[in-house]
C-alpha cells in the first residue's frame, strides 16, 4: 500500500501561492498600456536592480546578459556607466565606448558625445 505524504509545519502552500499572484496582477496593472514585451523587459530590469543591490556601482558600463529575441534581433541588459540605470538596448538605446569598452544608453551618450558604431 503507498504511503501518504506527510503534512509540513509552517505556513500553508495557499498562501505562498496567493502572495505570488497578487504581485503579478500588481505588476499587470502598470505595464497594461505596454506590449507585452516591452513589459517582460521591465520586470526583468526592476528583478536585476532587486538582485544587485548596492552592486550596481561596482559592476556599472558592464553587459548583464544577451538574449536572442528572433534569428535577426539580439537583446542585450547592461548598466550605463553614467546614470548607472539597468537598462536593454531595444528600450534605451545602447553606445560603446571604443576605448574603454563602457557601455552607455541612448540618452547618456547623447549628452556626453559619444557616437554610435551602429548604423
């Protein structure tokens, strides 16, 4: 005969499971005049700015993480070395230094000067 799992101490699962969909229907609510992918990058940058904390000024002007959006369209998550802002080049912009190797959003870049390889 199969035994029966056991019933864990603690909070009950429901509740976890309730907290986790009010903070998703929070969320929802903000970025509902969004593409829904532009809203996916967003939560994305607010979970990097959770994660790094006080970090952000150690790490600033570096690449976060490259995410492949289709065969022709590379995404990519950095800090701007100057406002320090988590940014993604499809919503910021993106500008790399060509000596320095910092990385710059759109606007940053634009205020300091720095031009764009890209074309």
């Amino acid at each position: 005969m199969p035994r029966t799992k056991k019933k864990t101490a603690g909070r009950p699962a429901k509740s976890r499971s309730e907290n986790y969909f009010d903070d998703a229907n929070q969320e929802e609510g903000e970025n509902e005049d969004l593409p829904s992918d532009e809203a996916g990058r967003r939560k994305i940058k607010k979970n990097y700015e959770e994660l790094l904390g006080i970090r952000i000024e150690k790490l600033r002007g570096r690449v976060l993480n490259r995410e492949k959006i289709n065969k022709s369209i590379d995404g990519l998550y950095f800090i701007c070395y100057e406002c320090k802002k988590i940014c993604h080049n499809l919503d910021d912009g993106w500008v790399e230094e060509a000596g320095t190797q910092n990385n710059y959003c759109g606007a940053c870049a634009k205020a300091k000067g720095i031009r764009s390889n890209a074309a």
